[in-house]
C-alpha cells in the first residue's frame, strides 16, 4: 500500500511540474508577442536614409541605380529591406554585370556594381561580353571596332565560342576575322581583316578554316588582294570568287584543286 501511495503522488507531482512547466511557456510566448507588437521599431530597426552607389560607372548612372533601389528601402527599417529584391532591381538595368548589396548600421545601404565589358556586337543591335551574355540592345554604331556575330538570337554563346576558337586559329596566321555569320542551319561563314569571305559551311567548319590557313592562302599568294570569298566546303579543294576591276562584286567563280 505504501509504493502504491508513493507511486500516485509521484504522478501528481509529475502532472504538477508538466502543467507549471506549460504555463510559463504560455507566459513567455504571450510575453514575445506583446514586445513584438509594440515595440515594432526596434525589431526593424532604424530607417535607411543614407543609399550609396559604388563602382567604375561609365554606363550606369548612378541616379538610375538609386530610382530602381528607393521603392524598395522607403519606410522600411534597417532589418527589414528585401536584399534580393534591391540586388535584383540593380541588376535588371541595362550594362551591369555584377551587384553586391550589403548594409552598414545604422541607417546605410551599400551598392556595389560592376559593368558589362562588351567584346562583340550581336546581329544588327547588340552588344555580347564574354560569356555570350547579349546585355544590350540598341545604338551600339560606335563599338564598330568590335567582331559582329551573327546567329539564331538563343544561340548567342555558342556562336560566340565558335568565333573564339575560329579567331584562335586566324589569328596565328596574321589575320583576325570581322564578322562570323552562322545561319538557322549551322553553316559559317567568316570576313577576315583583308576583306575576304571565308566560306566554311557546317559540316567540320573549324578544320575547314585550319585547311583555309594551310592550304587555300599560301596556293593563292600575292592574288589574295584580288580575291573576294573562297569557298572551302569542296572536299579536295576549294573555290574562289574574284573581284571586279572596281573591287564592288566577284565575277569569276573557279575551283582550284591544289596538288597537296
């Protein structure tokens, strides 16, 4: 009778220690929720008032940076300002590559960006950087200097590693190629820096182009300055169109098969 009398009062106080146990758990979370909701400013924290933009701007205004920023910090406090969404709206503008937003108690917003670097223009308005990322449409006449690609507008850097690894092989001749064109079949065709069309096709174009420097070049010479595309999708050889007198258009087409 005694360990039973024992063991129901070890339940009573059992029972007792769980429910003081779960009224102060009660007690605190009504606690949290009572400074929660009136003491809201200082969860949020104080308010942004100071937006600084930082990098080597030359395309990016920096008003337009902060016009893209300011809906997004306005009335909010520190802790409260959507970091993605003000990263986001940075990088949405035309000419920015990369953003970095970061926060500086008490009342500071930090953007840290850094600007595309275009290396070719794309089809007839773009401006391509060196992932084949196409970050711009619009005027880009006075980036003339820079290679035009041409290609399927998804297809952007894929046409650009092909330029690359064409240029590669160009290049070491003594030549650099100012426009790749590659049509919705796959077939290319480059322009070298002495006005020449290099017709490659889309079957094994890159060995085409190596053949082009090997063989094509040295069997033409000193006629190259006459010489308006050569066709390097013959097996055995390749063709030739030649220039007017005027230099405006080909008038011949010959095939020459070099004894190589």
């Amino acid at each position: 009778k005694q360990r039973r009398s024992k063991t129901g009062v070890d339940k009573v106080r059992k029972w007792r220690w769980a429910g003081l146990a779960l009224a102060a758990l009660l007690l605190l979370s009504g606690t949290i929720a009572l400074v929660v909701r009136f003491s809201g400013p200082v969860f949020n924290g104080p308010a942004v008032t100071t937006l600084v933009v930082q990098g080597n701007l030359q395309h990016v205004p920096p008003a337009a940076v902060r016009a893209a920023v300011l809906p997004l910090v306005a009335g909010k406090g520190f802790f409260r300002i959507d970091m993605h969404a003000a990263k986001s709206a940075v990088e949405s503008l035309p000419w920015v590559a990369s953003v970095r937003v970061r926060r500086s108690w008490p009342h500071t917003l930090y953007i840290s960006l850094t600007e595309e670097v275009p290396v070719a223009r794309w089809n007839s308005d773009g401006l391509m950087d060196a992932q084949g990322k196409v970050f711009l449409h619009g005027d880009v006449s006075q980036y003339a200097a820079l290679p035009l690609l041409s290609g399927p507008e998804d297809n952007a850097p894929d046409v650009l590693a092909q330029y690359n690894s064409f240029a590669t092989l160009i290049n070491a001749r003594g030549l650099t190629i100012t426009q790749l064109t590659v049509d919705a079949r796959g077939a290319a065709s480059v322009d070298l820096s002495d006005g020449i069309e290099v017709r490659l096709g889309r079957e094994a174009a890159q060995q085409r182009l190596e053949r082009f420097g090997a063989v094509a070049l040295p069997a033409l010479g000193p006629q190259l300055s006459s010489v308006a595309y050569v066709d390097m999708r013959y097996t055995n050889g390749f063709a030739v169109g030649w220039k007017t007198a005027t230099g405006s258009s080909p008038v011949k087409h010959q095939e020459v098969r070099p004894n190589v």
